[in-house]
C-alpha cells in the first residue's frame, strides 16, 4: 500500500509492519514487544512468578503479570533508602552530591518521588503452593512449599477413620478458563492398596479432617478404591481405578463447562464431575503415617498433555467464531473482506492519513477491476475528499510525535482556537510534555557531550597530539564544551519552565494534577534520567501517542465528530464483550483478540 509523506510521522516515528497508524493507542495491545513476549514465554522470572504452560498468552496471565510486576517494581521502590525520609522521596538537600548537571546549584525545592504504580487487584493468583495454615496438624509442609507428608505416628490419632487434608494457598482462578494441576505419589510402600492418598479440591470452610470429596462442597478421587467422591462417602466408580506410590495423577477443572476430570501418568480419564461452583481450593487427604506426595501447579512440564487440550478447546471457539457471518452486522449487507476495507480506510481517513487513505482507495479500486469478470461493467471508484480539518490534525500530530509540542500547541491555537480552552486536561498534559521533552533534550545532550569527552582516554592518544595545537584532540573538548554549556543552558530554561508550570497550576485541588506534577519534576533529580529505570518510563516516546490521540480526539469533538474511529470502537467493544464472556470461566477466557489476528495467513491479501 502506497503511503504520502504528506501524511506526517513517518519519518520520526517508526512503527514496526505490520501495524495502523501508531497513533491509535486502542491497538497497543497488538504491537508486539520482543521484550514482554519473550518475558511471558520464560516460566520463570527469578522473583517467584511462574507461568503454567497451558496458560501461555491468555488474558488472564497477561493481566496477573503485569499485576505481579507492578507489585514488585513498588516493593523495589518502597526498599529504596530514603536518608530517614519517606520511601521515594528526596529533597534538593540531599542531591548536594549529585553533577552539577543534575540540578545547577540553583535553589529549587525540588521533590523527587518515583512514579506510583497502579496494579489489578481483582486478578486472581494462582495457586503456588501448599498453605500451612490451612493444613492438619498431623501433616507437614516440606521443602518449597509443594510437598507435604504424614508426620505423625499412628497412635496420635484421634481416631482410626481421621483423614489429614491440606489445601493450596489460593483457589483455582475462573479467570483462567481451564486450570489443572498434578499430584505425585513419593511414598516407597511396595503395596499399592495401602496408599490413602485422596486428591481433588474443596471450598475454604471445609473440615480438614475428611478426605476430600466425604464433605459437601468437596470433591476427590481417591487412591486405595480408585473411586470418586462428590459430597458424600458414598463413591462412584471411577475408570482410572485406583493409584498408588510412584503415580502421578492431574486434576483439571474446566470452568466454562464446570465439568472437573481427572488424569493419571498422562491418560486422561471421562468426566469426573458436574455443575462446579465457588470457590474451589486444591486439595489431599492422606490416612497413614509415611505418605508423602509433591504437587506440581504448572512450575513444571506436565505428564499429561494439558497443553493439547486447552488448543482443542480454543480452536472449537475459534471455529465457531470464523463461521459467523458478518452480513447482519453492518446495513448494507457486505462481505468480510469488503468490511475489513472500509473499516481500515476509515480509519486513516478519521485520523488524518489522508493520502494514505487515497493510496488504499486506489489498491482496493485495481484490486476489484482485476476481479471483474466483465471488463465492460465499470466498477465504481472510492472518492476520497481532500479534508483541510485531516491536513490540520495531521500536522498538529506530527508535531508532537517529534517532539515540539509547542509548535503543537501553536498549531492548535491557530486552527481551533477554543480546543484548549474547553479541555483543561489535555492542555495540562500538552504543558507537562513540554517540561518532559526538555528534560529528554538536555538528557540526551548530557549524553553526547560524555561520550565526546570520554570517547578516548589519555593513554589511547598518540604523544603528538598532546603537542598539536591545532589537533583533533582540541576539537574533541571544544565539542564537549560546547555541548555541557548547550545542556547548561537547556537545564536553565527547563528548570525555570517548571517554575512557571507550578506556579500556573498551584492552586489546582485535583489529585491527579498533584500526583503528575510530582513525577515529572522528579526527573530534574537526576544527570541522566533516561537511564533510571524508576522514571525512564516517563521520557518514553510512547507518551507523546498518547498525548497525540487524547489532542485528536478533542479536537474531533469540538467539530462535532466521532472522538473514535469505527475501527477503534469495534475494537473496544470486542474487548468489552471478551471481559464479559470471561466472568466465571466463559469462553472469553479461553480466547484474545491477538490469538485470533495471530491465527491470520500473514500472506492474505487484504
């Protein structure tokens, strides 16, 4: 597809193919990173975070981990030493020993506070380990958490018919739409029909003195009978019969279908159970001195090939998703592909890619004159109206995607001269930018005079330059100078910029408005912020997107246009729908948006 330069932001910002406009935030989820996709492939992330295979790329691990890693980058924030001050917080007092550059001596009250992280509480955590609050006396948590054994001899008992039972720290979570784990047998008897070992799951108030399954809402498959409990000791004969020492044996729950079966040393057996509900904890029960299992919640490869299943499971949705019709969505009746090009060029033209627009228009045009069976039928064109307001918003949008959000602003001001007045919000976001780009400029110029001046050191240079008066190595520390006194001086003007961006904005009650200011201005506490992992985050280029797109949908607004493209609103209420079909284990959680675009023939012509 041909693209204008016309249409802006090319040049300076790069999105990776195949990708929309990078100026629609409504499709980040869809960029991938290297970085969070192969994060979310390891299993293990060396802080305690694990990822069951079969879960790989759900939604719901997606949203626990960045849950989990949000949690742990405040823990890192709340250990920093502080000089007896709160966590995170430092005055110009204590920045005595920082560069020059940092702060230039001068007599700012400057806080430095590390960004508060926000995470998603409502996730619910995977089962990790064995709890031992939530266990018999009689029964021992060993090693890390996931292996538990009969510590006590038989004549403690209380009575001969009292089964010890533990249950898992967290219950398995609806969210994740299917969820199984595994259970290994470590006991050496020889006797396979001395084994007691009961295995299933329970609700949080069930007594720990049952087995699982003997008490309602409780339900187990038990070892020495091979039969299976449901509320009652009265069992059901099971087709994986009974197990023993040396066994493994998985339980899975499907939570779309509330249906629970059971797996042993990799063979998956019927249905075990129906109309599961609640709260639904990991569970066994053992009986006799000397049994000793070990469990395994996805921290290692299965026996059983849960993976396999889950595939199957998502591919009967998807199935039934590619056989849905789209003609009774839209009025007129279209096909797919016809659907997908109006959608995608009104898209471009919506957000100002008008030459862009007018190139697709002409590929979709050939495209259907080549598919004409009659070359006498005229095939009608796609007009594309040459949009002054789409001229504007695109140079308005360039310009901050460059970085010079006061051309932006000026811009803005000329063409629609009441859009700031009448959004508050994103004039307060377009002046923190502004702070924020100056301080990038003046960081990114620390680094180019550092590496000028220490880009060879003494011993590296030849004798005869120390004597050249006219040499390379004279250049060299002019350059440096030059550029420490251009940052000098770009550091002033910044500082005395957010001395005017304060003083503006000081009487503003809001809570947000406080919260920005303080994490922007705690750049200034460092030579280098884009090397501090705690604040690099806000001079990254991705918030100029996003103070690009709340600009463009403002302005949409003031001319009484859609603030979202029909692209983005079909996105966003497909998102909305798969959060619904996900509550309680729905088949929303068993698929993503991405899954299904990932399932499309990156060849197909669109």
């Amino acid at each position: 597809m041909a693209s204008s330069g016309s249409d802006g932001g090319a040049d300076t910002y790069q999105p990776r193919p195949p990708q929309l406009p990078p100026s629609s935030r409504a499709f980040e989820g869809l960029m991938h990173s290297g970085g969070a996709d192969s994060a979310r492939a390891a299993n293990g992330h060396g802080n305690g975070f694990f990822t069951p295979s079969y879960l790989s790329g759900s939604n719901y691990i997606q949203k626990l981990e960045d849950s989990h890693r949000a949690k742990h980058a405040q823990k890192e924030i709340q250990q920093q030493p502080s000089s007896g001050l709160p966590a995170g917080i430092t005055t110009t007092a204590s920045l005595a020993n920082k560069t020059p550059a940092s702060h230039l001596g001068m007599t700012y009250d400057l806080i430095e506070r590390a960004p508060t992280i926000e995470y998603d509480e409502s996730v619910a955590p995977l089962p990790a380990k064995w709890n031992k609050d939530d266990k018999h006396g009689a029964l021992e948590v060993l090693s890390d958490g996931r292996e538990v054994k009969y510590a006590a001899s038989r004549t403690s008992r209380e009575a001969d018919h009292e089964t010890c039972a533990i249950r898992a720290d967290h219950p398995m979570p609806w969210q994740a739409g299917i969820y199984y784990f595994e259970v290994t047998l470590l006991s050496r008897s020889p006797r396979r029909d001395e084994t007691t070992v009961c295995i299933g799951f329970s609700g949080k108030n069930v007594a720990l003195t049952r087995p699982p399954g003997w008490e309602p809402d409780s339900w187990g498959y038990h070892g020495d009978d091979g039969d299976i409990y449901s509320g009652h000791k009265d069992g059901k004969a099971y087709e994986g019969a009974s197990f023993g020492p040396q066994d493994t044996v998985g339980c899975g729950v499907n939570f779309r279908t509330r249906e629970a079966f059971f797996t042993k040393n990799g063979k998956n057996y019927k249905t075990a159970f129906r109309d599961l509900k609640g709260d639904l904890y990991p569970t066994v029960g053992m009986k006799k001195p000397g049994e000793h299992v070990r469990v395994n919640f996805g921290q290692e490869p299965f026996v059983f090939s849960i993976d396999t299943m889950v595939k199957r499971e998502q591919a009967r949705i998807r199935t039934a998703i590619s056989e849905m019709s789209v003609e009774r969505l839209v009025s007129p009746p279209m096909g797919e592909t016809e659907l997908i090009q109006q959608l995608v060029l009104q898209f471009l033209q919506h957000d100002g890619y008008v030459e862009t627009a007018r190139a697709f228009a002409e590929e979709i045009h050939e495209e259907k004159k080549a598919l004409q069976i009659d070359p006498r039928t005229p095939v009608p064109g796609i007009n594309i109206k040459d949009d002054e307001d789409a001229h504007h918003r695109q140079r308005i949008r360039r310009a901050i995607l460059e970085g010079d959000i006061e051309k932006a602003v000026k811009y803005t001001y000329t063409y629609y001269p009441r859009v700031l007045e009448d959004n508050d919000d994103v004039y307060f976001k377009l002046r923190c930018r502004t702070f924020i780009e100056m301080v990038r400029k003046s960081a990114e110029l620390g680094t180019q005079s550092a590496k000028k001046s220490n880009g060879h050191s003494v011993d590296e240079i030849p004798n005869k330059m120390d004597v050249d008066e006219n040499g390379s190595s004279d250049k060299m520390e002019e350059d440096g100078l030059e550029a420490q006194t251009a940052q000098d001086d770009l550091l002033a003007k910044t500082i005395e910029y957010g001395q005017k961006l304060q003083a503006e904005f000081k009487d503003d009650t809001r809570r947000q408005v406080r919260r920005t200011l303080n994490e922007v201005f705690s750049l200034l506490a460092y030579s280098n912020p884009l090397q501090v992992k705690e604040v690099a985050p806000l001079l990254d280029r991705k918030g100029r997107v996003a103070v690009a797109e709340e600009l463009n949908s403002a302005i949409l607004s003031s001319l009484g246009k859609s603030s979202r493209s029909a692209l983005e609103n079909l996105y966003g209420q497909t998102s909305v729908l798969l959060d619904y079909l996900r509550e309680d284990g729905g088949p929303g959680s068993l698929i993503t948006i991405q899954s299904v675009i990932d399932d499309i023939p990156k060849e197909q012509p669109l």
